[in-house]
C-alpha cells in the first residue's frame, strides 16, 4: 500500500455535471460556479464543451463562458472539443487545454457518437495535431472502462488498447471512466493495472460514477496502486442518463473528504466547497448528491 | 492483502433501521420485512428492541414481533435488551440472542443512557449472567467508534477497553458502530489494529453508517484486515438522527454488491433484497438510500 502523497482533482461539474440539465441555466451562474470553485482551491475545472448546440444546447454558451472566466493564476480551464470544428472554436476563445472523449465499447461508441471506436480515435487525429501546433494540451477520455449499458462486460485489454491509442497520438493524460458507475474495486485494480502496462501510472486519472455507490471504495483501490488524478463533480451533478434517478459523477465534496481523512493533501478547501455545492444545488433545484454536502449543510 | 472467502450480514433494519421512524409501523409490516429478508438469504435479523415503549415507542410490539416471526431454519432472529428487564421480557418471547449496547465516548454514554462507560458495563454484566444461564448469546455493540458527535475524536485504545471489557465480559462478538459515519479508511483500520489486539479478528463485526458516504471505502479497508462480520439495513434505513436528512446506516444491497464484485460469499440474492428495498420504502414512505437498490429499480 503505498497512497499518493498528492491528489490532483478534475473539477467536472460545470461541463460533465450540468451538460444533461434540461432546463437553461444562464451563463452567469455557470461563471459563478467556475470562480468559486477556483476559490475553493479545485486547480483543475472543465468548464465548457465545444459541441453542436443541437446536441447539447446546454452547452450552447461555451464561448461565453470560455471568454468570460475570471481566470485564476494556476488553475486550468479545459473545454470538451469532440473535433476540429470545435477546437477551432475553443482556440478563438483562448483555451489552454482541451479533451477528446472514446470509448472502450464499440457498441457504445456507435450508439453515443454512430461511429466504430476506430473510427472516433481517427477523428481524433486531427484534433491533436493542431492542438499540438497551437501549444494546447489534450487530455483523452476512455468511457465504459468497467461496463457498458449495452455490451456489459468490457474487458481490461480493450480499455488499455484504447487508452494506449490516444496517449500514443498525444494526450498527455488519459482519464479512466465508469461511465455507468457498475464497477467494483478488484475490478478497478485489474484495469489500471492492464493499462498502467502501455501508459505510466502519473499519466492516468480515475473517472469514476457513484451510480452503484462504489465510487470511493474503487477510488480507494486504486489510489493504492497509485493513480494520484481524480475526476470529480462537485454535489455530484450530473445523474446517469443510463438510470433516471439514479446518481452520476461522484462527488468532489466526497473525495475531498476520503483524501483530507487519508492525509493526502489536494489543496481544496472542503467546507467552502460544500457551500458551493448547497448553492449550486438550491440555485438549479437539483438535490444534492453529496453525502459529505448534505451531512455538513444539516449540522 | 486477504480478503475473507465469506462474510456474513448482520441485518439492523427491522431495529436500527426503524426505531426513529416517527408514525407507527404496523407489526404485520414489520413483520412481513423480516420474513421476506429471511427469504432473500440474509441470515441474521436484528428483529427488535426490549426497551421501555416511553423511550422508543416504535418498538413497542416487540413481544408482538418476536412471538410473530415464522422462523426461517438457520436464520437468526435477535433482539436488543440494553437491561435485565427488557432480556427476561425477550427470554419469555423464546429468543435465542439478543445484543447489548455500549459507547466508546463518555459524553455520548452520558447523554444517550445518562451513566458513564464504566456504569454501563457494569449493567451489562447481570445482563450477560442470567442470558447464559439461560443458553442464550449476546452480541455487544460499541459505539462512536470512529468519532462521537460530542467529544470529536476518540482514542482506538478507548475503543479497544470498551470492547475487551464486552468481550471479557461475555459477548461472542463485538460490533464496532461508527455511529455518526465520520470515519475514512486509514482510521478504520487503525482502530480495527488495536482493538483485534485483544480479540480475535473472527469476533469483531463492523457497523459503519454512510453519512458521509464513506462506509463502503470503510468496509473494504477493514474486510482487507479480516473482519468478516458486517452489519447493514436494508435501503439504508434508519437516517442519522445527528444530522437530520443525512444517511444513517449503509444500505444492504450496496454491501451486498460491493461483496459479489468482490467475489466474497454471502449467500443473498441481491436482486430480492433490492426489492425488499423499494417495497418497504415505498410502504413507509421514505427515501431509498440503497444507491444499488436506486439503479436497480430505474433500469
């Protein structure tokens, strides 16, 4: 057992945790959620995504929102950009980093975005060349890393192949989801393990959903193997568009907790993120999905 | 790292779990939750509570309850009797094992029995004499094992004394309650350590609440000592009467789902169990906490 001294989390709440919300949520209360955060001390927040407003017409704001943010020195703000036409749009507004999104099942990839995995990854190409030339980073995403909502089981070596693809065309960092939040921890180890053969183990983040409440048990387990990066959201916005009810993203607010509990220090200061998630919570009527959050908020 | 090859489940919904509700709960219902646990495959019921009906009207019908059950072979059907009064009312029910309860904090001890730690144990001890005279096991609990919602931290060597003293005393088993679900997984660990100094791993039990979601990280780290023994309420029953709307004890199905990924035994169905879950919160008109149970019925 040896934890990572360090955690470096991945802020996803204002692109991953409000991209499905169904009703506008304006574009201020997007920047405030953004600036408290930095304040909170999240270093890492995913603000916006470059998509088609037909798609995802909550995200339809991205350039107001990129061009908007009250930068904070040291924090990063990244922007999804699924391909050239939307990095192009990201690179107008000054973005510094952005992230491209496979998958690991092919069934998922045909149904999410109607093309095979090879083909997404060849999309991708594009994409990180002119990143590259234009001093971007990319941070690559691999969904469905322990279970898919329509194949089921995915097998270690299919998420370490693709996860080897994107980090051999250039993502500097390459962020493992459970997209539907079914995986447990032995299972979690074996596919880090798998992919921490082709990829260093400081270049892989764990994206975990708290769909079947394992996410800190899994995060738990391979923190010991040495995964230092954590994608969180903070009051666990988001839900699983896989089971209407049911919860998402795991919550910042809950990691922040484990970490401070594990003496791994992330920097963030705990309560003032709780308090941006009874805000951010109260403010688009959405419950809390923190347990971390609700326990503080009700003492 | 060695996990147990089976763990078995202590159920508390049926006591724990309901105990607080404020509107009467019918005994055929309560009743009915408990046949339809044991027919899922769980194998311990914690079933009722002897106490004055002035403390804790809810279990007010624990004759009613414990005279009532259609006794399922190798199910184990227990109830609470914190004094000799409420063990000699449990005996003339025809029970086989109660359980005593004990707290590792002297202000929690204070003002949840009004006696100190050592006045409780020392109640206990007629208790322990006259249920072996009668053939009957006690299980102890120990409270606030992770932290006290008066005193804060709590040394793991006052936990320890507290639970040696159960243990001397004559339980069979001691379940060690982090009753206000503080703890995180390093400081599980580090209490187990000192309290299987004196007591073997195989009598120790965990019983850790979630309200701040961190029970399965918990479960997980302390099953990788070797506790085995682990208590849960159906759909999380219960809540955390120390912070009003929070969770109380982790859900059953979420343990239960956790050992299955695991590959650890436990003989439950977890499907039933999770529709226990949604028929008794739907019956009483209460939140599932059961993140499983939650996913499992929005599929």
């Amino acid at each position: 057992m040896a934890f990572p001294k360090q955690v470096r989390l991945v802020e996803v709440g204002p692109r991953d945790g409000l991209q499905n919300e169904p009703e506008p949520i304006s574009t201020a209360t997007k920047l405030e959620l953004i600036a408290r955060l930095g304040a909170a001390g999240i270093r890492y927040i995913e603000a916006a995504s470059f998509v088609s407003p037909k798609w995802v017409p909550q995200m339809a704001d991205h350039r107001e929102v990129m061009t908007g943010l009250k930068r904070i020195d040291g924090v990063t703000y990244a922007a999804l950009t699924p391909n050239l036409k939307g990095l192009e749009g990201a690179l107008e507004c000054g973005v510094e980093e952005v992230a491209v999104f496979g998958a690991a099942s092919e069934a998922f990839s045909q149904k999410n975005i109607n093309c095979s995995v090879a083909e997404s990854l060849a999309r991708f190409e594009p994409v990180l060349e002119r990143a590259q030339q234009a001093g971007v980073r990319v941070r690559g995403y691999v969904s469905c890393v322990l279970g898919c909502p329509y194949e089921g089981e995915i097998a270690p070596a299919k998420v370490a192949e693709v996860a080897k693809a994107l980090y051999e065309m250039g993502c500097y960092e390459v962020s493992l989801g459970d997209t539907i939040g079914t995986g447990t921890p032995l299972k979690a180890k074996r596919m880090i393990e798998a992919v921490s053969c082709d990829i260093p183990m400081d270049k892989l983040a764990a994206h975990f959903h708290d769909t079947y409440g394992q996410a800190l048990a899994n995060l738990y387990a391979v923190m010991e193997e040495g995964i230092a990066v954590v994608d969180s959201s903070v009051a666990g916005l988001g839900g699983c568009p896989y089971a209407k009810g049911a919860s998402g993203n795991v919550a910042s607010e809950d990691v922040v907790y484990l970490l401070d509990g594990l003496g791994i220090e992330t920097g963030i200061d705990l309560d003032k993120l709780a308090a941006i998630g009874t805000w951010i919570t109260q403010t688009i009527g959405r419950p809390n999905r923190s347990k971390v959050g609700v326990a503080l908020a009700a003492k």
